[in-house]
C-alpha cells in the first residue's frame, strides 16, 4: 500500500499548498484533542488528592506536569493510531461511505496531512509526554514511589505502540487491556506519584474511567468488525461470536456497576453519595439496550461518550461532597 496521503477523493493533494490554518486544524484531528474526556481520570485524581490533603503550593507543579502528561501522552496515541489505520488501509475501509464531516476527523485519509507530518507530531508529542512526566517525578523531590514511575512509563510506551510497533490493539484481547491499561493510567499514575501510595478509591476511580472508554471502544469495534477483520486486527468482536460478544458487553456493564458498588460501600464515601452515579448505570443499560439488544453499534458507542460525561460528573461531585 502507498505511504502517500490521498484525499477522500483519491486524488493526492499538493501539501505545500494546503494553508496553515488547514494544516493545524489538521494536526488538532489527528491528535484527537475533541476527546477531552481523557482529562477526566486526571481530575479525580486531583479530587482525591484534594480530599487527602496532597494539593498546595509543594504539589502544584507535579499536578501541573501531570496534567501536561495526560494530553500529550493522548495527542502521540491518537496520531499512532490514525498512522497505524491510514497505513494498513482499516481506516480506509472503516470510513468509506460515512459522511464527509466524519472523513474530515481523518487528516491522513483527506490528506490534509502526509505520513511523514503525522510521524514528526506523534514523535513530538510523546517526547513532551514523557519530559513531563519525569518532570513531575524530579519536582516531587524524591517521593514519587518508583513503582509508580514504571507504571508510568509503560503506559505512555504502551500508547503508541497500539496501532504501531508491537500492534497491541492487533493481537488477540491487546486492544481491550492496553485501552483498560492506558486510561486507567491517567487517573491513577498521578494520584500514585503525589500520595506516594495507590488508595482504594484510586485504584477504584481509574479502574472505572478505563472500563468505561472501553465500553466506547468495544461497541465502536462491532462497526468496525469487517475492516477490522480484513487487517488481521483481533478485537473481541472480531474474535468472538455474536452472542459471545453480547455477553462480553454484559460482563463489562456488569464489571462497571460492581465497581462502583464497591465504591460506595468498602471506602470512606457515604453509601449516600452513590446516588450520584445512578444515571450513568442507567445509560449504561440504555447504551447495552441499543447495542447488544438492537445492534445499533454507532448509536451504542456514541452513548458512550455521554455515559463517560456523565459517570466522571456524578464521581466527581461524590468526590466534592465527600
């Protein structure tokens, strides 16, 4: 296959005459940065840390670093991810016939970007990731369990190795634990670096952002089952049977309403405060409902990204009240 970025058309467009404006929106698509629900497990963290005494003038800057982190960690993932689809055609596959608003989320595919644009950004990207994490690490003036920083490291390696490299999403239930994995990080390795200490509610918090971009992912993977396939790209709905993979949803709604029982019920937090995270286990079952029971893959995963809103809002105003 061409490394050469063509457009939706076919047709390769002259890069040099692309205008800056174009190309930085392009850059903006590439990296994902519309997904700003990856913030969300870095925010409990802070929350917790809040709770716990940890924020002031000693941890501002870890927190601040940390956060840098979380975003650049997400910006070379999501462009590894794009370089990984665009190269091995799924991407291709995986859009042809959806609307050109949704195509246009693709710079590689309209060839707003070439291949070698997308590699500088992503390597970019993940050196600013991983600067600011072992920024954070040296402004904690040696308190930072190394354990923690590990934990760390390989999760930011693990990012872009998900589409590329060693193709973690590739192989067979990769994609599932590096997504479980890589967002259950941004919740935790912040919380683990500052504290100096993993809590239960931490473990917890980030356990339940990742199982929840997981649901997003794994319904998103039933649409794209066929392009997945074509590629050799093992996701569970690629791997198992349909009503193997209804289940596997089942399992993962059921994981998430366990969770956040144990949540409420084995920690510091009133049972009480669990009524706010009521309406996301609702829209969880809403989103099971369209997904398993309809096979409305799209609808099931756009519900997701409401559900991921509205799980962190009810968490984090449990976290406020507490």
């Amino acid at each position: 296959m061409s490394m050469t970025a063509t457009s939706a058309s076919g047709t390769t467009p002259d890069a040099t005459k692309i205008p800056l404006g174009t190309k930085l929106i392009g850059y903006v698509q590439l990296g994902k940065v519309r997904i700003y629900h990856h913030a969300y497990g870095w925010i409990l963290a802070l929350l917790l840390l809040r709770l716990d005494g940890r924020v002031g003038g000693d941890t501002a800057a870890a927190l601040a670093l940390t956060l840098l982190m979380v975003c650049a960690t997400q910006w070379s993932g999501g462009a590894a991810d794009d370089l990984g689809g665009f190269r091995d055609g799924s991407d291709a596959r995986n859009y042809a016939g959806r609307p050109a608003s949704t195509v246009a989320k693709k710079p590689l595919l309209t060839g707003v970007l070439t291949d070698r644009e997308a590699v500088r950004f992503g390597i970019a990207m993940w050196v600013i990731a991983i600067a600011a994490g072992l920024g954070a690490v040296a402004s904690l003036d040696g308190t930072a369990p190394p354990a923690a920083v590990l934990v760390m490291l390989v999760g930011q390696i693990a990012s872009v190795q998900y589409s590329m490299g060693l193709k973690l999403s590739y192989l067979p239930g990769g994609l599932e634990v590096t997504i479980f994995y890589v967002i259950g990080c941004i919740g935790l390795v912040p919380y683990w670096l500052i504290a100096g200490k993993v809590s239960t509610e931490s473990l917890i918090a980030s356990a339940l952002v990742g199982l929840w971009f997981l649901l997003i992912v794994s319904y998103g993977n039933a649409s794209d089952k066929e392009g997945d396939a074509e590629v050799n790209r093992y996701t569970m709905a690629v791997l198992l049977p349909s009503k193997g993979f209804k289940v596997f949803l089942t399992l993962l709604f059921a994981a998430s309403v366990t969770l956040l029982t144990l949540l409420f019920t084995t920690t510091r937090f009133d049972p009480l405060l669990g009524l706010t995270v009521v309406p996301v286990v609702v829209l969880h079952a809403v989103q099971l409902y369209y997904g398993a029971g309809k096979e409305e893959w799209r609808k099931a995963r756009f519900i997701g990204l409401s559900s991921v809103d509205l799980g962190c809002l009810g968490l984090a105003l449990a976290f406020v009240l507490a």
